[in-house]
C-alpha cells in the first residue's frame, strides 16, 4: 500500500530489474495462484458435494411376520409389501421361500402368474423367472435376489433390514 | 503492495482455506460418529420387546394426553413450574432409578409446583396409578421411560 | 487477436464481442478505493454469492411445512455431512452481510458520494439493503424453533397495525389471518424465490450504475491516478473473499451451530426478540405508541430511501452548512444507541 503514488510497481516493465527474470517470476506467481486457487475451489467443494450425499442410515436385520401362511395359495405365490422392501413369496404345502421381488432388471415389482408354468413375471418389459427365480425368458440379467424366509404359528416370518425411523422420513 | 505480493497473498489464503476446510473435516468426523451412536441406540432400543411393550402400556393408559407421544413435553398448565405446561419425560432417565420411578407413578402428583410463587394454582395434576398399573405392565412402562432421552444437540429443557 | 484455430472456430460460431466485453475489466479506479473502504462494496455482493450457493445446498434437505421444518433442520445440522458447515455458513455470512451493507452505506454518507448524478445508485443500495432485511427476517423464521416462530408472529402482528394498507400487507404476507402452515410455505418462497430475483435485478441496476457513472471520487482529493480493475482490484477482491470464508469456516469448525426447542403454538416463551438488526426498530416501538411509532418509521426509511434530494434541499436551504451531515449523523447514532440499548436490555 505504501506506493499510492504508484509509478514503482515491480511488475511493469519499466521498473528496474531484467524483463527475462521478471516474467520468471510473473509466471511462476502465476502458476502457483492458479494451483493454490484450483486447491481451495476443490476442497470446497469436496465438502459442499459430500452434504449433498446423505450417510447410510445404519441397519439391523430383524424377523417379521410377513404374511398368514393359507393366504398363500399352495402351489402359487404372491408378493407383500413391508416397510422393509417388497417379498415375493411361493408356497408348496408347508414350506414357501422368498424372493426380493423387485425384477434385476430395471427394478420394478414383479408378479405371480397363476396360468404359465414360468412362476413369476415382470410387466415392465416382459422378464421372467421361474420358482427357483431364475431368468427363463426377457431381459433380466441376474436371477432374483433369495431372502430367508420360514413357517412358524401360521406365519410366513422373513428376515429384513430395518432402518431408524427418523432417517425414513 | 506488487502485483505479484498480492497474487502471493490471495494464494497463500486459499491454501489456508484448505487447511480450515480439512479441519472441519475432523469436527464432520466426530460429529457423523456421534449421529451414528444415536442412531444406532435408537434402532436397537425400537427392537427391544420390553420397551416396545412399554410404549403400549403408555398410550393404553393415556400418559400421552397430557406427556405427548413420545414423552416430548406437554400441553398447557397454567403456571406450573414446569414452563407453564406439563413437563416432558425425556431426562427421566437421568434423574430417577426404575424404583423410584415406578414408585412416582403409583403415587402421582397431586400438587404441582408453581412457576410464579404469587400465582394460581396449576389446573392440572398427576393422579396416582397405584390401582392401574402393577406387574410387568408397570415394569415395561418404566422400561420404556428409562429408555426415553432427548434427541441430540437440542437446548435442554427443564430437568425432571 | 492470437489466431489459434481453436480460438477462430469458436469465434466464428459464437461471435461474443470479447473486445466490447473486456472494456469493464480494464476500467481504472481512483486510487482512494486502494484504502480501506474499498471492501465496503464488494464485500456484500461476496457474501451473496455465499448465500446462494449454501442456500441452494440448503434446499436440499429443508421441508417448508410446519410439522416436518424444525425436524429437517435437525437433520440439516446433526445428521448429514458438513451440513453444520453449511448452516453455519449460511447464517453468519447473512450477519456479516447486513454488517457489511451498514458500513458500505455509512462510507457513501460519509464520503457523500451519492449527490447528483448518482442519486439513483443510492436507492437501488437502499433497496438492497432493505431486501436483505427481508432475507434475515424470512429467513429466522425457516428455522422453525420456539424464538423464530414467535418472533415472526410478532413481527408479521406488526404489520398489521399498518395504517390502511396494514390488514392486507398481513394477510399476504401470512396467507390467511394467523401464523399457518401457508405462512411457512410463503416464507420459504420469499426466501428462496422472490426476494432472490429483486435482489438479482436490484444488484445489476446498482453495478451498472456504478460502472456507468464510474467511482466517485473523493471530495478535495486532487490525485489524478488510477489503478486497473483487473488485475489489481479483483485480487483484493478474491483476498477479501477468502478471509471471510476463512473465518466463517473457523468460526463454524469452534463454535458449531446449535438446535433450538421445537416451535410450539401454544407457548410463548420468555424473552423473545428479533434478531438484533431489528433491535433498533422493536425498541423503538416499545419506546412510543404504536401508530406514531410506525409513522416515524416509515418516515425514517423513506428519508433514507430519497436521502440524495433531502440533502440537496437541506444544503440550497442553508448552503456550505453541511446540514445534510449534521442530521444524517444524528440519524444513525440514534439508531446505533437504540440498538445498544435493546441489546444490553
């Protein structure tokens, strides 16, 4: 600030010292703003970018009664939605397994399909899967996801994540 | 001052800013394993029996018409020392053993205590539950208080 | 021009003057803005950008509904990732803001810059200034604790003691006859929407005016010197802007904000206030009965407002008197005693 009268500015060519040496150092105070300014523009917005990405909710995998075992119709199946994601279920006499029953394809909600023999179908582009939920026909990818599931009293108990109520909302 | 100087100053406070900007990173740190442990607490506390249990047992006996749902503090009551409204239960835990608790419940409070010592009477009290409340219903429901606590970082309310 | 070819085809595609455009940027400043009043200006319009980008960050997780408000600013503040720093940051940077406008406009009063021709320049800095005001007091009440819901009833009750106008100015502003579930929803608009859009226009206007007229120079300063805006006048700028967010940083970091007690319709709590910007105006309505104090008010904004044209009436007056000054002072140390008072009360 002490040269408000100006005319001593270093950096103009008219100042005293070599042009060679001068635009040396220009440069060089140059590069090492645009660095420092890059750096401090990043870091902000490492932080600004981490806010905008919420943490994972922690989780405990619990036992849920899901469905009454005779409303599942032996021989077929049937999908339930709980708070802790959608169950495909198929029962033979007393023993019934589960599935996710969101289609690895695209992730919609698949469905029973009581006339074909290929068990369970997803509307949204035709992909199927038999009972063993594997693909046996359209674009599904992967089979569909096992979940444990088991009979006790009647009910048909799955085992799901569940997340703090808070973080649901 | 130069150019130049000046370009060196501007540099040097944006790296100085980074510095800043990774200390906050530590208090995030801190902070995100605090929200965590709370998190988790309450996760395990929603999947414990009793306290589910005794959550029934404070909405079957209505302790949530004048307490709220979840214990968060109450309605109106003119001039009790409580803030002029019926006291939360959310620092219960803090102050009382199970015993004592239970022991409260059985007995109520007939007279509340006044906020303003020249003013009226608080309309409302606490009726005892001695004759309701026994057993494991009143094991539960202690249970559950006990496990009742303020949620983070929220101004304490009045203690009781 | 260098003829790189890259540089040529983007040219030819997109033909922006870039000559015309760079005439701004080599715009020479007198060299009294090197001392150190030249932040005044710049800073508030730094700090607005700050603004804008936490506040948009904020959106992200804040619901405008009273139930869920208070609730999401819980986890605004608790459960997500630096978003105590981007509260933080949002709060005290709208503190700094009116600070820094207070003592822009206390340099242009002082310095008088605002007289013929640059009488307009002022008003639209008025404006700004009032809007900002609307940014805090909408904003406080977004919080949703027990102290902002009270204050914006009170504030909004205010409002309606308005003569004439007042019973619609409330209805508006609260979208029915009380404090609702609208007055919330309204608020959030005002604070995310329209104010932000006359705070843009109201910016530009004052800038361009600024750069039409050029800096005013001081009055009996005979240096004839200038200083270049670029490169020279936009380091100090970014220096400026990087104290600032240096310290709000660190501020955060040492002090991280806090939770207040949910808002609750049926209690009113001990000591309410406003934020201490309004400190002046809510003593000072307790001071007098409410219609002079409101009449007094309005009266006081608008001398500020058309502040130019008074003080040119006040000098053809009693020319040389400098009686412009003389009031104006007492104008703002009245102000600034009120605010001490309120705040020491």
């Amino acid at each position: 600030m002490s040269d408000l009268a100006g005319g001593r500015d270093p950096d103009r060519p008219h100042s005293v010292g070599g042009a060679a040496g001068l635009s040396r150092r220009v440069f060089l105070a140059n590069v090492f703003l645009g660095l420092a300014g890059l750096l401090g523009a990043a870091a902000l917005a490492q932080r600004f970018f981490a806010f905008l990405s919420p943490p994972a909710p922690p989780e405990r995998v619990v036992e849920v009664p899901a469905i009454a075992l005779e409303s599942v119709p032996d021989g077929g199946g049937t999908v339930v939605h709980l708070a802790g994601g959608h169950f495909a279920i198929e029962r033979r006499g007393q023993t019934v397994r589960a599935f996710s029953a969101v289609c690895t394809h695209l992730g919609c909600v698949i469905q029973w399909q009581p006339t074909s023999d290929q068990a369970w179908y997803c509307p949204c582009h035709h992909g199927r899967y038999d009972r063993d939920g594997r693909v046996v026909g359209g674009p599904p990818p992967r089979p569909l996801i096992p979940v444990e599931a088991s009979v006790r009293d009647g009910q048909v108990i799955v085992k799901l994540k569940v997340r703090p109520a808070a973080e649901v909302a | 001052m130069s150019v130049t100087a000046q370009k060196l100053v501007v540099a040097l406070l944006s790296l100085a800013l980074v510095a800043a900007l990774v200390a906050a990173g530590s208090v995030d740190a801190r902070r995100q394993a605090e929200a965590r442990k709370h998190a988790e607490a309450m996760l395990d506390d929603a999947a414990q029996p009793q306290i589910a249990r005794g959550r029934a047992v404070y909405t079957k006996y209505s302790c949530n018409a004048c307490h709220a749902a979840g214990g968060t503090g109450g309605i109106m009551n003119l001039n009790a020392e409580s803030g002029g409204k019926v006291n939360g239960l959310l620092h219960l835990s803090e102050s009382y053993r199970p015993a004592e608790l239970a022991e409260k419940i059985r007995n109520g409070v007939p007279t509340v205590g006044k906020g303003d010592p020249t003013g009226p009477d608080p309309p409302l009290h606490m009726p005892p539950y001695r004759d309701l409340i026994a057993g494991q219903e009143m094991r539960d429901l202690v249970a559950y208080l006990m496990s009742l606590r303020p949620p983070p970082g929220e101004a304490k309310s009045s203690a009781w | 021009m260098s003829a790189h070819p890259l540089r040529r085809w983007l040219a030819e595609r997109v033909p922006i003057p870039m000559e015309e455009l760079r005439k701004p940027l080599r715009e020479e400043l007198p060299v009294h803005l090197r001392g150190w009043a030249v932040w005044l200006g710049g800073t508030p319009l730094i700090l607005f950008g700050i603004q804008v980008v936490t506040g948009i960050l904020l959106t992200f997780y804040y619901r405008p509904d009273p139930v869920r408000a208070f609730e999401s600013v819980r986890r605004i503040t608790l459960a997500m990732r630096f978003g105590w720093l981007i509260r933080s940051l949002h709060q005290n940077a709208g503190q700094l803001m009116i600070i820094a406008l207070f003592l822009h406009m206390i340099r242009v009063f002082v310095t008088r810059a605002y007289r013929r021709p640059r009488e307009l320049t002022w008003v639209f800095g008025m404006a700004l200034f009032l809007l900002t005001l609307g940014f805090g007091f909408t904003g406080y009440s977004l919080v949703y604790d027990s102290l902002s819901y009270w204050a914006t009833t009170v504030g909004t009750n205010l409002l309606g003691d308005v003569p004439v106008v007042g019973h619609q100015l409330l209805w508006l502003l609260r979208g029915g006859p009380d404090v609702s579930p609208n007055t919330l929803a309204r608020f959030y608009n005002f604070h995310i929407g329209v104010l932000p859009t006359l705070m843009v226009l109201a910016i530009t206007a004052h800038l361009v005016l600024v750069r039409l007229h050029g800096v005013a120079r001081l009055e009996g300063d005979r240096r004839h010197e200038t200083y270049d805006f670029f490169p020279e006048h936009v380091l100090r700028e970014a220096a400026i802007a990087l104290v600032l967010l240096l310290g709000l940083v660190v501020y955060a970091s040492a002090r991280p904000p806090g939770l207040g007690v949910p808002a609750d319709p049926t209690f009113t709590p001990p000591h309410i206030r406003p934020e201490w910007y309004f400190f002046p105006s809510y003593r000072w309505l307790k001071l007098v009965p409410m219609q002079v104090g409101i009449w007094t008010s309005a009266g006081f904004v608008g001398c500020m407002m058309f502040w130019p044209w008074v003080d040119a009436g006040l000098e053809r007056l009693a020319p040389g008197r400098r009686l412009g000054t003389w009031l104006g002072s007492a104008g703002f140390a009245f102000t600034l005693a009120l605010l001490v008072w309120e705040a020491l009360s």
